[in-house]
C-alpha cells in the first residue's frame, strides 16, 4: 500500500539532508546570510532584489518503475532542486553544496527514521505520529537511491516553460526507493 505520505516524506527527507549538510558546512558564512531549503513550485519562490539564499526541491514528475512496483513506493520520484541568490556566485555555490550533499549521502531506514523524527519535533503538520513506527510503511523505505538525471537544454526548456517561472540554475534527481516487498508489511 502507497502510504498517502510517502512521496510527502520522501521530499521531507530530502530536504532535510541539504539542511543539515548545509548547516554542518557552515554554508551561511560563507554567503553572508543564512540558506533557506524549500519544496515548493517554483512559481511561488520570491526572486528579485530581495532575493535570499534559497535551495528549491520540488518534484516534476512520477514514473512507474518496474523493478519496484511490489514496493512501498512503486515510482521513481523526479526532482528539480533549484538555486537562488542575489549574490554573485550564489546559484553556483548553492548546486554545488547539494551535489556534494547527496553524492556523499547514505539515506538508509535509520536516517530516514532519524530525519522523520527531527521534522516532527520541528512542527511539520503533515507528519502524523503513526508515520514515525517501526511498523508504518514508511519505515518499510530500506534506502534512497539518488541519482543525478541530465536534462537536455530542451529539456530543462521545456519543464521551466511548463512551470510558467523563469528557468533558474537547477539539477535533477531521480529518487527510488528500495522497500520490502508489500507482502511482508500488507497485514
């Protein structure tokens, strides 16, 4: 069963690991300002001169993956993760700490659980309790997989173009998750 929450999670977890990489870093020296991490449509980031330092993650689409459709999340999940700054060589600096954020990332059950915990004691609303189980569907999510996607010029294009938002230095990612199979958590 696709918990409800499990792609909301999956985001939250990643979001999490660029905050926290971020801050272990100490990447808001470096640019003057503390770096804000969202998830929301890039139509809704405030950009122009009161721009902030800001990491956008947000998710473009879903594709069914055959390799895991017994799982808990049966898609691959498809993220943009965006830069903004007003500052020069913010854009840069910013995609470059989430490379290395998620190239040295292990996102395994126990972090997952981990990051799940630190959002909920943070106040997240969406985070019901029974997510935080050792027996919810989430906690079937072994691993993350994460996995750099290159986007053609017309590709990226195409997806800014459908945003309706200026196309902005940015990154994809393809998520999977490997989960048990749904028969051992399905009871």
């Amino acid at each position: 069963m696709l918990s409800a929450f499990t792609i909301a999670i999956v985001s939250a977890v990643l979001k999490s690991q660029i905050e926290n990489w971020l801050v272990q870093e100490n990447i808001g020296a470096y640019l003057g300002a503390d770096v804000v991490v969202s998830a929301l449509p890039p139509d809704r980031i405030t950009t122009g001169a009161d721009e902030r330092p800001q990491v956008n993650i947000y998710l473009y689409s879903l594709t069914p993956s055959l390799s895991l459709r017994r799982s808990v999340l049966p898609f691959d999940l498809h993220y943009l993760i965006t830069a903004y700054g007003s500052g020069d060589l913010q854009h840069e600096m910013l995609l470059g700490c989430v490379i290395q954020s998620f190239a040295s990332a292990v996102i395994d059950q126990q972090s997952i659980l981990v990051a799940l915990e630190a959002l909920s004691a943070r106040g997240y609303g969406f985070l019901p309790s029974t997510m935080l189980g050792e027996d919810s569907p989430v906690a079937q999510i072994k691993r993350l997989s994460i996995t750099p996607q290159i986007l053609s010029p017309e590709e990226a294009s195409r997806i800014w173009s459908s945003l309706q938002a200026r196309g902005r230095p940015s990154i994809a990612y393809r998520i999977s998750a490997a989960a048990s199979p749904r028969e051992e958590y399905a009871k």
